[in-house]
C-alpha cells in the first residue's frame, strides 16, 4: 500500500539551529511529492513540492527539501529556524488523484 | 478573499443537533475535498468533488452529508454526530488534472457534546 513515513513525531530545535525533517515515501515510481505546513489552529499551508527534474526544490519561508530515489526521501531542510517555525510539519505524496499525508513531525523552537 | 476560506472556524453542538460548514474557494479551481483531522492520526479524506460531481466517499457515516452546489462552495451537513466525531474539519480544492496539488482552508474546530 501507498504510504508515506514521518519517523520523527517530535522534534525541538533552539533557534537559528539547522532542521531537517524526515519524510520517507513507499513504491517505486516517480512520486509527486509535498511538504505542508500547520499553524496551530490553522490549515495547511504548501511549503514545496517536486514533481520532476532538479532533485533541490526551493519553497517558501526559506525551506528546501531535496528528493533521493535511491533512498526513498524527501527531507525538509531549513538552515536556520525562526521561533516562528514552530508548528506541525506534513509530508504527502500525490498518487493516482489524491493526497497520503504522513502522520506529521511537530516541531518545538528554543530561544 | 483569496485562496479557500472556511466558516465557521469553531462549532460546539450537540449530538442531536444539525448544523452545516461551508468551504469556499477563490482560486478557480473545480475540485474540492473534506477531511478530517483528529489528533494523533494522518489526515483522513473523507469526500472528493470534481466538477461538481461526488467521485469519493471514503466509508463516511451517514450522519455526514456533503454537498457541491457549484465549483466554488462546498459544505457538509452534520447531524446526529457521536463525540468522536469531534475533530478539525479541513477543506481542500485544486484543479482536477493536478488533483493532488492541494490548497486547505483553515478548518473548522468541532466539538460534539
């Protein structure tokens, strides 16, 4: 089945350290592949997303995630946090015509 | 308004209570979705609409009823919820042929006494 794995429930970084959240997909074919953001209290907000092409994607709020076929990632990258980057984190992978949502990494910054 | 707005954002009922929440989107797109969010547990889409037209429902109890009544609004009628039904409600809309680029409302917070 389909599925897309968020190993890291829970993270806390101090602010202006480095981020990574994990995102690890299932299946083999080239996924479309996405990263959202929750506030709390509020929506999903589309961070980036890949679809094809350079493996680096750029998105908004200065985060990145690089997309690696051989290990079956999609990591969300930020060089340095902002307090105002706490919040929960969602991975998703496009398949057929609908959107698998990993269980989500909440993230927790330290002044 | 832009992007997809959703009233309203808190709704306490009760279990015999009906009541209806409302998605709009701003965005020109013809597909619109629910799902629900619960804590602890992934999103779970509950109804897709595409043009207009019920093409999902995902197992959802009866007390839950969507309706479309055209390409920009979207609601789901509630009645008769159980206190499990207690969640946050998120609405979606993308275009069709690109149906997982997803952009949500801001959800309605539901709390079923």
């Amino acid at each position: 089945a389909q599925s897309v794995t968020q190993p890291d429930i829970h993270i806390t970084v101090s602010e202006g350290a480095s981020l990574e959240l994990r995102c690890n997909y299932s299946y083999g074919a080239t996924p479309y592949l996405f990263w959202y953001v929750q506030s709390p209290g509020q929506g999903l907000q589309l961070l980036l997303k890949y679809f094809s092409g350079d493996t680096l994607v750029q998105g908004i709020k200065g985060f990145e995630a690089e997309f690696k076929r051989s290990q079956s990632s999609f990591n969300l990258r930020k060089p340095s946090v902002h307090w105002s980057d706490a919040a929960e984190y969602f991975c998703a992978r496009g398949h057929t015509d609908k959107l698998i949502f990993g269980t989500g990494t909440r993230l927790q910054v330290f002044p | 308004e832009t992007g997809v707005t959703q009233t309203p954002r808190h709704l306490v009922m009760g279990m015999t209570n009906k009541k209806s929440l409302k998605c709009e989107q701003h965005l020109g797109h013809n597909a619109m979705y629910w799902y629900k969010q619960s804590a602890k547990k992934p999103l779970e889409l509950m109804f897709v609409y595409s043009l207009e037209e019920r093409v999902e429902n995902n197992s959802v109890p009866s007390r839950f009823s969507p309706e479309c009544p055209n390409s920009s609004h979207l609601f789901l009628h509630l009645h008769t919820l159980q206190p499990e039904d207690s969640a946050l409600y998120l609405c979606a809309s993308s275009l069709r042929d690109t149906s997982y680029e997803q952009y949500f409302g801001p959800g309605t917070r539901l709390t079923v006494t």
